[in-house]
C-alpha cells in the first residue's frame, strides 16, 4: 500500500519544477510548515511545464475531467492535497473528489497515479490542468 508521504513525494518529484522540489517535499512532510505549501497551491506557478496539458473549455466539468483522466488510466480512487482541511490527505473516489473539488475547491492537487498523473485545480481563470508524467 502506498503511503501519504510517499504519495506526496511522487508528486514533487514527478511535477514540480526540479530547482523547487527538495523545498516542496520538506514542506508537505513538516506538520509546522505543511500549510505554507498548502496556501501557495491557489496560485501555484512551480509545475514543470512538460508535464502540464490544458483542458479544452468542453472538458472543464468535474465529468469532462474524469473522462480526460480516465482515458489516460485513473483508477477509482485518488489521493488529495488540498488548501482545504476537510479535502487534504484523504484517498477518495476520484469522482467524489472532483464532483467536491472542481469549481469549488481551488488550490488543491488530485493524484490519481502517484509520480504519473494528477489533476489541479487553482484559483486563476485558466487554472485548471492534468498533470502527467510517462515513466522514465
């Protein structure tokens, strides 16, 4: 079974920009520091930009988003990272998280194959993005 810190280290790996990384892997392991992290993600700019694909307007629903990682191999259940204290470190079905999450939620990270493909959702028009990443 995969663990939250080991779910939330793929995810700085595998999507942070690489000169980021280490500050945000220290921040999501520190109950101190963890929420720093957490408020930067409403706005956050440090993904690395070969790993962000844009959604079409047409599939910027929580059901256009499912069908978009679905067809690149989501399973039913995710793991979020969420400014949201009710949302954050909880593993999910992936369509309740993003019926919870999409429009309503921002600032919050759903992975759905740890290292390999998530879904953000921020607070700028435009925010919202599939996070992928094809194995090395």
């Amino acid at each position: 079974m995969t663990t939250a810190p080991d779910i939330e280290g793929d995810f700085a790996r595998a999507f942070i920009v690489s000169h980021k990384r280490r500050r945000v892997q220290e921040l999501l392991a520190s109950k101190k520091r963890r929420k720093d992290f957490l408020q930067s993600l409403y706005h956050f700019s440090d993904f690395d930009p070969q790993c962000v694909e844009n959604l079409p307007p047409s599939s910027q629903t929580s059901e256009g988003i499912l069908s978009w990682l679905r067809s690149k191999g989501a399973p039913d259940t995710c793991y979020v990272v969420s400014a949201n204290a009710s949302l954050d470190g909880r593993s999910m079905l992936l369509g309740d998280a993003l019926d919870a999450v999409v429009g309503r939620v921002p600032g919050t990270v759903v992975s759905c194959v740890p290292g390999r493909l998530a879904f953000y959702e921020g607070e700028a028009s435009g925010g919202r993005y599939i996070l992928t990443r094809s194995r090395a």
